[in-house]
C-alpha cells in the first residue's frame, strides 16, 4: 500500500482527514473536459447499441463489473438508453483457459477477438496504466477499429498514452484511485439517468 508522504499517523482520526484530503486533491484536479467527453461518448453509444467492453484486474476488475451492473441496470430502465456492456473479467471459465492455454496476458485481447465488431469501445481501467493484459488489449482494440477509453492512475503509464480518451487521476494510492474510477462510473450513471428524466421522475437518490 503507498502512504502517504512524510505523515506518521498514530491515530486512525489522522489517517482519515489525510486521506479525504488527498481524495479532495485528486477530485479537484481531474480533467473536466475529458469527463465531459467521456460522458457523452457514453451517451451516444448506449442510444446507438454498440458494445462496450471494460477490463480491469483486481479492485479494477470489481469496477468493471460494478460498472456493467449499474449502467445496464440503471440506465436501461430510462426507455432511451440500451446499454450492451461486456465484463472480460467475468467469464471464469473462458478466462482460465486463455490464461492456460496461451497466456494471461491474452485474456483480454482474446475475449475482444471473439465478441467484438468494428466501431465498438474498450474501456479499460488500471491504476498503473501499465498491466499487460490491459495494454494488449488496448493495443489490438487500437489497430482492429474500435474506441478506447481508458480510466488510470499513477502517471497513468502506457495505457493513458495509447487510449482515444483517458481520465487520469494523479495520485499514487492505489485506494484513492479506486475510489474515484468508481465515483466517475456512478457520476455518468447519475448524470445519464436525470438527463433522460422528467423533474418529477427524478427521486432523491439521484438528486
């Protein structure tokens, strides 16, 4: 786990407002102009019916099929949007014998080659921006035509530098980062859902 620097926490109290304080940090300087992007990117695939594939390993991976449940879930009952989102990180059996048979850092990348069209979009998330299997991926999603998107940390590796669109959080916490993928996946979902809905419709939860 990275701590933060030059801190001694002796008590969780500390720990807590350090941590809220670096979350403001990050949250502050996020580029406003690619969630704007992204956002829209999102609404226009979900009305057009292409396919998004997200990808992730580890806390991401959990992102990724959180994501899928929410906006599928969510964002289907709206009457406009008809999302079709594919976790790679689901289909355990098929990812087991990719990682057997060939390697784990195809998983992706194959999964892509069997389900994916022209004109389609990856979304990939990584803290470090630099896992393999999430750059083969990218990589392949790059040279057969479809859309990359990607959500990353750290200084965001190779993944921010190879991707269509990035959303970078500058932090090295690896919480932190996770923290605010998730909260950008809830922010589209929210956002996308009042959009469509009538004032009236619109139930506390979602503002």
């Amino acid at each position: 786990m990275v701590k933060f620097p030059n801190v001694k926490y002796l008590k969780l109290n500390d720990f807590f407002k350090n941590y809220i304080l670096e979350l403001k940090k990050v949250y502050s300087s996020l580029d406003l102009e690619s969630i704007n992007k992204i956002s829209n990117i999102l609404e226009k695939v979900y009305i057009s019916k292409k396919k998004i594939f997200i990808c992730g390993n580890g806390g991401s991976a959990s992102l990724a099929e959180h994501f899928v449940a929410d906006h599928m879930k969510i964002l289907g009952n709206t009457n406009k949007y008809i999302p079709k989102i594919v976790s790679l990180c689901s289909n355990k059996s098929l990812i087991t014998a990719i990682a057997n048979d060939i390697n784990y850092e195809s998983i992706f990348e194959n999964q892509l080659k069997y389900l994916s069209e022209k004109g389609d979009y990856l979304l990939a998330i990584s803290c470090s921006g630099n896992s393999p299997n999430v750059i083969n991926a990218l990589n392949w999603a790059n040279k057969n035509k479809l859309n990359t998107i990607s959500f990353t940390g750290f200084d965001g590796g190779k993944a921010k530098r190879i991707s269509k669109y990035n959303i970078h959080c500058n932090s090295k916490n690896y919480g932190v980062i996770e923290d605010i993928h998730q909260g950008l996946m809830h922010i589209f979902c929210q956002f996308l859902r009042n959009k469509v809905l009538t004032k009236k419709k619109i139930i506390k939860t979602y503002f």
